[in-house]
C-alpha cells in the first residue's frame, strides 16, 4: 500500500519586532513557526490545548504526515468526538524550535550568511522552545491555554509552561516525563550524537551544503535511541531470539534476528524524515533540562506561580526512559508548591512509548480529567 | 451545619468533622465519595491519596485531585502544615508502621481523624473465645491469611498509643456496625463499638 503525504503545514514568521531571546544569550530574528491546527477557537478564546511533540515527533499530531504519509501520531486521541474533541476544544500544535518541519532550525538558512546554519545554529533549551510556543500563542490573541498537553519532551515542554507562564494556563497535562535529565538520559542521547558526528557524510554538520546526508549516523543513534522507547518485555513478546527470513544463524553479521532487521527498518525510515543536526539539537536541549537546579536545588520553588493551575501527571509501569520516580518527584514538588494534582502510574508493557499507543487506562484518566477541567472552565 | 444525609453513615461521621473552607487530605480516598462530598457541599480544597489505579480513575473524572500512592511512602512528600485536616479511614490497621503514620499525619496537618475497626469489640472477642481461631465478622471479614489488617488494635490499645506519643484526643466517636454513633466512654466502647472515630491533634 502507497501512502499520500499529507500537505504541509502552514506557518507564522515573526519579525525583528518579536526576536526570540535564547537562553544562550543569542537572539534569533526572524524566525518562523509552523503550526497546525484543529477545531475552532471559541469567542472567549479560552478552550485552546496547545499539543506539545516529543523529539523526533511534529505538529502533524492529527494529520497525515507531509513526508511518510502516515496518520497523525496522537490522531486516535485527537479529533472530531474523540478524547480530544475538536469540536469542543481548539487544538494548537506547533513544531518545535529546532526541529526540521517548518519551524525554524539548523537546516534552514542563515539570513546572514546565505548558508544553512548547520551547526552554526544557536544551541537551545526547552525554555527556548516554549518561548517560541509563547510568541505563537500570543500571536493567536490566546492569553490563557485551557490546556497544555504532552509526553516526553512535550512534557517537558508542559512543565517549562508551568515554571515560566503559570497565568497563561488552566490546566496541564505532562505525560511520562522528567523535570531533569540523568546520568543515563544524557548518556544514551551522547550515543546517538556520536553516532551522527562520526559518520563521514556529516561533514562536520555542513552535509547540506556539501549536498549529502548522514543516515547511517542518523540511522544508528535513532536504532540506539529506540531501544529506550521500549521495554524489554515487550521486545522478548514481540521477536524473542526470532530469527529473520531463516531457519539457521548465517555465522555472520547480517540481520539474522528479527530483532535487528527491526530496528534497522527503524533507523532507515527515520532518517527520510528527519534532520540530523536537527538530532543533535533537540538532544542537547533535553539533556540541559534542570528545573530542580533553577529552583536552587528545589523544583517545588519553579512551580510557586502554578498554584491555580490543574494538572494531571502519569507515568507508566515499564517506562525505564522516564520511570515514574521522575514523574513522582514532579508530583511531589507540585503537591509541595499547593497545585492541584493527579497523578497515576498506569500498567503497561509498552515502555516509554506506551502514551502513543492504545492504552485504556491512559485513556479513561485523561478523558476524565479533561472533561472535569472543561466543566469548571465552562467550554 | 450541613447535615451529610447523602454519605455512607461512617463517612457522613467524618464530614461532621470537617468545617467550611478546610484544606483536606484524603488518605485512602477510594472512589472518592467523602473527598466528592465536601467539596461541594464545605467547599474544602481537597486532595486524596489512592492505592488502587481504578479508584484514581474514578475520582480523577469527578474533577477530583488525587495521587496514587499510598500512606506510609507518600505522606512523607508532603510538607509540614500542608492541611488542616487529614483522614484516614480504617487504614491504620493496614499499615506496617503504624505508630509512624499517626506522626506523618500530624506532621503534615493540623489535625487527623482516624476509624479504626475495633478488634475488642464484643462479638470479635466472642467468635476468638468461642472457637479459638481469628475471628472472621461482618466488618472483618477475610480469613487471617487473606487479610490486609496486619496491626489489628482496640479502640483502647489506640487511645494508649495516642497518649504515650504525645498527642491527645479531641474527639472520639464509637459507633456501631451502621455507623450510627454510640454515646459510651472509652472502656464501655472498647467492647460495644464495632468501629470508631478518632480526632486526634499534637499536644500544643
């Protein structure tokens, strides 16, 4: 089956008049950012849910992907009479700052060379990105979201939200998440930055302009990356020692197990799709993630502005990426600053990716909760 | 004051309990009912705590806030003086460290209301007496290896543990397996009341 690529995104350009500061001191001006969106904003401009990506995701949350085609990633939550009703809600996702689909990145062009920017790029943050998501929802006229919403990094997002523009929300939602990296986290991200660095084609992050690409680096550090996404129970289920299109081991270094074959069709899809500096980018801001250490070594102190906000958290039983000890000292510094706050560890096999896959229990959680905070909003 | 006619009667004797306005935490929220109740009908901002996933679920979509944890890991996170009143509803018996509880619950609120079933209730002390194996009654009623009520205690053994740590009763309602209060002291309670209610402060 052939897929048709859905159509690209439209996108908003800020001028010199809205530059976006970076936490590294650089400012970035203009700079672009693209965006979809779903349902209708309502007059009082008040039931907006701003859908946050994780890494390697996009704002086609409930789109057909421009590139692969495929259905939007969140489109069994997001949609008309779905858990996340565009009929009720007015849903807002926007690329991220760095990344590689219309919002401005290190593959676009450097308005003051004429080159891309490669690794010329300013390094970013997580704040960054959620400055960037500022800019566009003031853009809009939307001076409180009734949501914001996501996992992983989009948790991430969710909760840099929460720290830095507390008034503008009504409720958030972040999804198997942390409020810092680890050890492991960046060590795990280092490994698929090496990856990309060593392969030749890089060219020490100009391979536009040298007018190649690096997939086998790319190809190997989302392979590595993967692995972190799932359990091992649910590798064990789903291949085991399986052996791939062959009844005996070759004594060679093919894909004999169906394991590997997997995860090579992983790195190669990926790397169709998505921007390699754009990789390094987006793993650094997650790997500066601290919020503990900005609240002087207490997260509770950067959630005191969050009080009125309602949140709901979960964590999933077999996610060793963001385990819910992460998730639950989120809870807890949120619980010590007053929020209001759900929180629940959800049983699946799935591992860290379980919140993009079909979980009932995840479902029944974020549906209740979501409409209790509609009710009270009055949408 | 409101009269709780809705709330199961044990619970409706907790929300007697409970002012206008106060800061609440819910240990062993279950489904939500008692946190459910006062919220709209006292107004307090309430909070739970919840082992069972489903019961999370259940009061998550009544707008509710609740964690799932449980009383002896999850207490500890919260900080000093976080409410004014926190309760526990026969889950002291349930826990490995009781006498520890009792002190988590008055760190982190100014008061704690706590029902226990009474094991010196008269018919438990009865089936003990008149089979000589762990009694199994209406209110308790899972055989000894089946049991979560690991630190079964009386409603005496209790008040003498309140006393010896230092803190002190400021109310205490027997009640009967209903949940209809008894008007009794102490020692006629110990073996009367099926159940019982504590109101328990730090000695200031």
């Amino acid at each position: 089956m052939t897929s048709t690529p859905g159509k690209h995104s439209p996108s908003h350009t800020f001028d010199e008049n809205t530059p976006l500061q970076l936490d590294c001191g650089a400012v970035l001006s203009p700079f672009t950012v693209a965006y979809e969106t779903y349902g209708v904003l309502n007059e009082d401009k008040n039931n907006a849910i701003l859908v946050c990506h994780a890494l390697t995701g996009d704002q086609y949350c409930a789109s057909d992907h421009p590139i692969t085609g495929k259905p939007g990633w969140w489109s069994r939550i997001i949609g008309s009479g779905k858990l996340i009703d565009t009929d009720r809600y007015f849903v807002i996702a926007t690329n991220t700052l760095g990344s590689c689909l219309g919002t401005t990145g290190p593959k676009d062009i450097n308005p003051e060379t004429g080159k891309p920017w490669g690794v010329t790029f300013p390094v970013i943050t997580i704040a960054d990105m959620v400055r960037a998501q500022k800019h566009f929802i003031d853009h809009l006229g939307i001076k409180q979201l009734f949501s914001v919403i996501g996992g992983s990094m989009g948790g991430m997002q969710a909760l840099e939200w929460m720290a830095s523009y507390p008034e503008c929300l009504f409720s958030a939602i972040p999804i198997a998440t942390a409020a810092r990296h680890t050890a492991q986290n960046i060590a795990f991200h280092e490994v698929g930055r090496q990856a990309i660095m060593a392969d030749p084609n890089w060219c020490e992050g100009r391979y536009l302009e040298e007018e190649t690409f690096p997939k086998k680096g790319l190809s190997v550090a989302r392979m590595a990356a993967h692995i972190t996404y799932v359990s091992e129970d649910s590798l064990t289920k789903k291949f085991d020692r399986g052996l791939q299109n062959r009844d005996e081991v070759t004594f060679g270094f093919d894909a004999d197990f169906q394991v590997e074959s997997y995860l090579r069709h992983q790195g190669a899809s990926f790397v169709d799709r998505f921007d390699a500096n754009s990789y390094l980018y987006i793993t650094r801001a997650m790997d500066y993630l601290d919020l503990p250490k900005r609240g002087n070594g207490r997260l509770a102190n950067v959630f005191k502005g969050a009080k009125h906000v309602r949140c709901c958290l979960f964590s999933f039983t077999t996610d060793w990426l963001y385990p819910t000890a992460e998730n639950k000292r989120i809870v807890h510094a949120l619980n010590a600053a007053g929020a209001r706050v759900s929180f629940a560890e959800i049983e699946s096999p799935y591992g860290h990716d379980a919140f993009l896959l079909e979980e009932p229990e995840m479902d029944r959680l974020l549906d209740g909760f979501i409409s209790a905070a509609a009710d009270e909003r009055g949408i | 004051m409101v009269t709780p006619d809705k709330l199961r009667p044990d619970l409706a004797l907790i929300a007697e309990q409970i002012n206008e306005g106060e800061r609440l935490l819910d240990v062993g929220c279950g489904n939500g009912e008692l946190l459910h109740w006062l919220t709209h009908n006292k107004k307090v901002d309430g909070r739970g705590i919840e082992l069972g996933q489903s019961g999370v679920n259940v009061c998550v979509a009544k707008g509710l806030f609740v964690i799932q944890g449980d009383a002896e890991k999850d207490l500890s996170d919260y900080p000093d003086n976080s409410f004014d009143v926190v309760v526990l509803s026969k889950t002291l018996q349930a826990t490995h460290r009781p006498r520890e509880v009792l002190h988590a619950l008055l760190r982190v609120g100014k008061r704690a209301i706590v029902s226990i079933p009474n094991f010196g209730y008269w018919r438990v002390r009865y089936k003990l007496l008149a089979t000589g194996k762990m009694p199994v009654t209406r209110s308790l009623h899972s055989t000894w290896y089946d049991t979560s009520n690991i630190h079964f205690c009386t409603i005496l053994d209790l008040a003498e543990l309140i006393e010896a740590e230092g803190l002190q009763i400021r109310e205490f309602i027997p009640n009967n397996s209903l949940g209809e209060p008894l008007d009794c002291s102490l020692k006629r309670a110990n073996w009367r009341a099926n159940q019982a209610l504590f109101v328990i402060e730090n000695k200031s």
